[in-house]
C-alpha cells in the first residue's frame, strides 16, 4: 500500500541531523520550487563548498563550520522574478519522525521571518498543505 500524504501546516519546526539543527523554524511555501536555508558564510575554496548555516542572531546557530564536496550551482527565480545564481546542497530533513532527502539552496534570508522556505519540489508526492494548520510535524515528534 502506497504511503499516504501526511497535512503539513504554513508553517513547522524541523530537523536537519545532518547539520545538527533540530526545531528550526520553516515556512512552507508552495508558490515556490526550490527549498531555501538561511546561510550568510559561504565560500568555494578549491572544489569545496564552505559554510555556515542561520547566523548568530538566530538562537539555534551553532557556529559550526561545514564543508561539502559534492554541492551545485543553480539559478532561482524570486517571486519578484529576478534570477539569482545560488549553491545547492543535498542533506537530510527530518518531519513527522521521518528523515527525507532534501535539496537546499544557500540564501541570505536575512530580510525573511523564517530562516527556511520548503518548496514545491520537496512537498510533492509527500504532503497536502492546509494554510490553516501550523506546526503539524512538530507536535507529534516523539
């Protein structure tokens, strides 16, 4: 029997175990494609992508730095229509105690409420989403 979809509210709190940050606020934004986290440090050293995720005003920052070999560089559309060119990296993303793979464009969200936008790309196939509902993931973590 094929999984069901779960209800994802407008917004939740998720895990990324693989850059240890658990309860990160998310908004999910189905006008979008692509998925976007808050990063202000980032570098390409030789073939190597640094960087750090949230910043330190955020109180989940951990100042960690994190290194990625395998990364890409794509171009996002905003909703203004304007095209910025921006890095890309595979992780994990963990919701209602499951952990999914999850495409993340690097972004200055400096401006944003949320320091992470899950698109369309990542929802479909998985969620429904009700824009009355919030936190749905979250108040069933075990």
């Amino acid at each position: 029997m094929k999984d069901q979809k779960k209800i994802i509210g407008r917004t939740d709190k998720v895990d990324f175990p693989l850059l240890d940050l658990c309860d990160i606020d998310v908004k999910v934004d189905t006008g979008a494609y692509t998925s976007s986290i808050h990063c202000k440090e980032i570098k390409e050293v030789g073939q190597i992508l640094e960087c750090r995720f949230l910043d330190p005003t955020h109180p989940e920052y951990n100042g960690k730095k994190f290194t990625f070999k395998n990364y890409d560089i794509t171009a996002v559309k905003s909703s203004n229509g304007k095209v910025e060119v921006r890095y890309a990296i595979r992780t994990k993303i963990t919701l209602f105690n499951k952990t999914h793979p999850i495409t993340l464009t690097l972004s200055s969200r400096d401006d944003m409420r949320f320091p992470v936008l899950i698109g369309r790309k990542f929802l479909s196939g998985k969620f429904l989403v009700d824009p009355q509902l919030e936190d749905q993931s979250y108040n069933v973590k075990s």
